[in-house]
C-alpha cells in the first residue's frame, strides 16, 4: 500500500544505513505545507539528528486507491500522505491506516524508534505499535476545537497512560495536563530572531502592499474560530484611514461572516519565508483572538514573532499572552499591550503607533535572546535520549533476567 513518489525519498533501508540511527516518527493532525508552525521548528530541527516520518491525516479522493505518497522535504523530513477514496467508511478507513503506516515500518524493524503524537486521535491507527519511546507534544486542546471528534478525550487519555513524556505548548497547556503525568514539560511558544528580524531591514515591500495607506496594522496566522471577526470589523470602522492586513488561509468558519470594509484586506496563505517582508511593510501588528472554549489555552507563535519584527502588537487578553508578554502584576509595562474591545485596541495603537519605538526595542531583544526553537528542541532531546538510554537499561535487565531464568531451568 505504499507508493513513493518519483524522486521522492522514503526512510533508508537498514541495509543502507552505517549506523542504527533512531526514526522520529510523527503523527499529525496538521499538514506540513498548510502553515509553518511549532511541528515544523521542532522536526526540521530534529531531522538534523534523527530520521523524521511526518505521517499526516489521509486525502480522500473521488475512486481513489488507497496508497501512501512519500516526498522528503529539502529540511530532510520524509512526509507521508495516506490517499483515500472518498466516502470509505470509518473502520475501514482506519484499517488502510494500519496497513500504510505497517508497511511504511516493516523496513525499519530492529531500529530505535520515537513515536511523537501531536494528535489523540491517531491511536485508532497505531495503538499496536510499541516505539522505544512515546512523546506527546500537546500543542493545542484540540478537544475545544470546532468540530472535535467524539473520542478525543477518551483517546488522549489513552496517549497520556502509554506516553513517557508529555510536551506543551504554553503555560496554561501546562497547568492542565501536569496532574495527569508524571512526567510533563512546559515548552511555550519560541522564536526564531533571525528569520524575523529580517523585517526591520527595510528590504523592498512585496507588491501587494504597494500603494496601500498608513498605518498599517497586520495580523498573520489561521483564521478560524479562534478569531474574533466582529472585532476585525469594529476596529476598521474605527479607523477608516488605517489599513488592516490580514494574511492567513481561511478554515472552518464561513468567509462570508468575516468583514469585508474598503480598508480590510484579506490577502490570505502567504508561505514562512515571505512573512518577513510582509511584517516589515506594516507599522504595527494586532491579535484579535475570540475569547471562547478554542483560545483558552493557547499560547500564540506569532507574539514572539511581531516582536522579534519590532512590531508593537496589542492583543486581547489570552491567559499565556497576558501572563507571558502583557503588563506586569506590579503595573510596569509589558512587551505586549492587552485590549478586550475596538475601543481598546485603537487607543492601545494610537499610544503604540506614537511612541519612541528604540526603548521598547531594547527590552524586546533583551527578552527574545533568552529564547529560540534551536533552545527547545534541544531541551527537548536531552529529555529523549535520558529516555531512551532509560528504556535500554531497562531492556537489558529484562534480557538478562530472562537468560538468568532459563539456565536456572536447563534450557
């Protein structure tokens, strides 16, 4: 069932590799070309050290046979699509899974191995699989977003009893899941400067910006039901004169409930390396999140990202902005300016847009040179490998005791 692709790359066969070097296989719910975000920081990165599989959700087509098409990306990763026809019923479409993700490992036996979960729901397909090691990097609480399937809770419960290290993607992420493991880490939303930066070069404005007036407020990222729309909309009315960007496919909810002013533009998906010089030709950036079940334990990328742009941003009051980015408990100002309404947002811009932008810079790279993917990632396979070499030791004492226990029997 499995098909690679012409001039694609699937995992080496053992017989090719000098070395017995660990397969990273992940399971996602994301795509890796939809946005550039925390699985692809972490894995490009781990695919430095380990062979990465990105096994992502399965394609369903009209009389599709079912298959698995590889591609290796220019990072190294090896991503898998399971292909699907259309309208297969559920436990059927569950045992192609199976079988695809059986065959794509049957060439990797006796290999150590890493299975890493950024969604519940992939148990259905890979429960019988006994990696040397299970990690969970809970990124989102998927089970609060729209449309979640029915079993998420029973099956992240599931992960959580088999994993033997729990990730998360932010502080509030953190404090739901640490009485539910005994072995979580709290690893928020990180940055890379560099990438960013780029934006305060005064490289060229891409043409879609052109001509377009001052201020500009941008906003970039997926917009689904963890944005507010009516305040996108509000706050343009406020400010006709300004002009709010916003770039980001468009999923989940109806494009037509979103604002259409003359001074909102909807540019939508625009790939990673682009973002940079979008961010440079905007004057300061917004987070205009909803406050429902969906946000509550987010912990956006994008707030290091403005500001590793020196963009000023203001965003409403998500928990792990508030606490990470936002004004202090003493009443000192934070990185990030917090707003609940269109009332809000425009004064805390008009302060934003209006002050000496060289202080606040200073404290913002004081704060970003603290963090960095390449930091995480790193803390995050130290964890693994103290992991791994525990579950070898433990291996080995089991191998020993079983020889111990048939000499002792005459075999």
């Amino acid at each position: 069932m499995t098909d690679v692709l012409p001039g694609s790359a699937a995992p080496r066969s053992a017989a090719a590799r000098p070395t017995p070097s660990t397969l990273l296989l992940c399971l996602s719910h994301l795509r890796w070309n939809f946005v550039f975000q925390r699985p692809q920081h972490l894995l490009t990165r781990a695919a430095q050290t380990y062979d990465v599989v990105f096994l992502e959700e399965p394609l369903y087509q009209p009389g599709a046979t079912p298959r698995l098409d590889l591609h290796r990306t220019p990072e190294g990763v090896t991503v898998a699509v399971p292909l699907l026809p259309e309208g297969i019923p559920a436990a059927a479409a569950i045992a192609a899974q199976r079988s695809m993700l059986n065959d794509l490992l049957a060439p990797e036996a006796g290999r150590p191995m890493i299975a890493w979960y950024y969604t519940p729901m992939a148990l259905e397909f890979s429960a019988h699989l006994r990696p040397d090691i299970t990690v969970y990097d809970c990124m989102d609480e998927l089970s609060a977003f729209r449309g979640a399937p029915p079993r998420m809770l029973e099956l992240e419960q599931a992960l959580l009893n088999r994993a033997d290290l729990v990730f998360t993607g932010g502080r509030s992420l953190y404090e739901a899941k640490r009485n539910r493991h005994a072995r979580v880490s709290c690893f928020p939303s990180s940055i890379d400067t560099a990438h960013f930066a780029a934006a305060r070069n005064g490289a060229a404005e891409p043409a879609d910006m052109a001509g377009l007036a001052r201020p500009r407020i941008g906003f970039f990222g997926v917009v689904d039901e963890r944005m507010n729309p009516a305040l996108v909309g509000e706050l343009a009315a406020l400010r006709p004169d300004w002009t709010f960007v916003m770039i980001g496919p468009v999923v989940k909810i109806d494009p037509t409930e979103l604002p259409h002013l003359p001074n909102i533009q909807w540019v939508g998906g625009r790939d990673y390396k682009q973002l940079p010089a979008y961010l440079g030709a905007w004057d300061a950036g917004f987070m205009p999140f909803a406050q429902n079940e969906s946000t509550r334990f987010i912990s956006p990328t994008k707030t290091p990202e403005f500001l590793a742009a020196g963009l000023p941003v203001v965003s409403t009051p998500i928990t792990d902005v508030v606490r990470d980015w936002g004004p202090k408990p003493d009443g000192s100002a934070g990185l990030v300016e917090i707003a609940e309404d269109a009332e809000g947002f425009a004064r805390a811009l008009d302060m934003m847009l209006a002050r000496p932008r060289a202080p606040w810079l200073k404290q913002v790279d004081r704060r970003l040179a603290q963090i960095s993917w390449d930091r995480t990632w790193s803390e995050m396979r130290g964890l693994m490998e103290t992991a791994l070499r525990a579950t070898t030791r433990t291996a080995r004492t089991r191998a020993a005791a079983e020889m111990v226990k048939r000499a002792a029997a005459g075999d």
